[in-house]
C-alpha cells in the first residue's frame, strides 16, 4: 500500500510539473516571417497568456528560431492552422530563449 501511494504522489508531481509551462490556446491571427534575425513570429488572438516575465512589450507574439531542428515543420502545421483557422495549444518555454522579449515556442497542438 505504502508503495502504491508513493507511486501516486510521484506521477502527481510529475505531472504538475508540466503545469509550470505557459500555454496559450487560441487561433492564430498573423504570422510574420522576420529574415535578419531568422525568427518566426506567432501573433494568437487575444494575445499571449500567461507570459514569462521577460516577455517584452514591443508585441504580442511567441516565436522561435527557424534553425531548429523541424522549424520548416513548426511553419507548414502553423501555416495550414491559420489558413484553417484551427485552434493552436501552444507549450512554451516559459522564457525567452530564441529571442530576448518573446516566450519561445517549445511543442504545439492543432485542433
């Protein structure tokens, strides 16, 4: 018994701390496509929830570096998403790791 509970305990933990991630859900208004600093902008409707607190006010995006590994990927699944107008769930860094002011895009879901 005392094994089935601390099995509960840890699996509880473990997902909670997926919780920690910043997460926007919404439709995509733009998407812009900036070369000098191969980045890849997201513009969600209503804007980013639950931004990190280095997430700047020069606007209202998430993005990530096209020269990750599946970043054509990341932009044919987000392209099809906003010309479908689907609902994006957005898992985040929860930082600005690929640009200094905007949360970066770590996996997503289209629904």
């Amino acid at each position: 018994m005392k094994r089935i509970i601390t099995s509960a305990i840890f699996i509880i933990l473990y997902f909670l701390s997926f919780y920690s991630y910043a997460d926007t859900t919404a439709k995509i208004s733009k998407i812009l496509m900036y070369e000098d600093g191969n980045l890849m902008y997201i513009y969600p409707e209503g804007g980013v929830q639950n931004p990190p607190a280095c997430h700047g006010s020069n606007g209202d995006y998430l993005s990530y570096k096209m020269d990750r590994p599946m970043a054509k990927e990341y932009l044919s699944v987000l392209m099809m998403a906003f010309a479908a107008q689907k609902t994006v769930s957005f898992r985040t860094a929860r930082d600005c790791i690929d640009q200094p002011v905007s949360d970066t895009i770590v996996y997503f879901s289209v629904y």
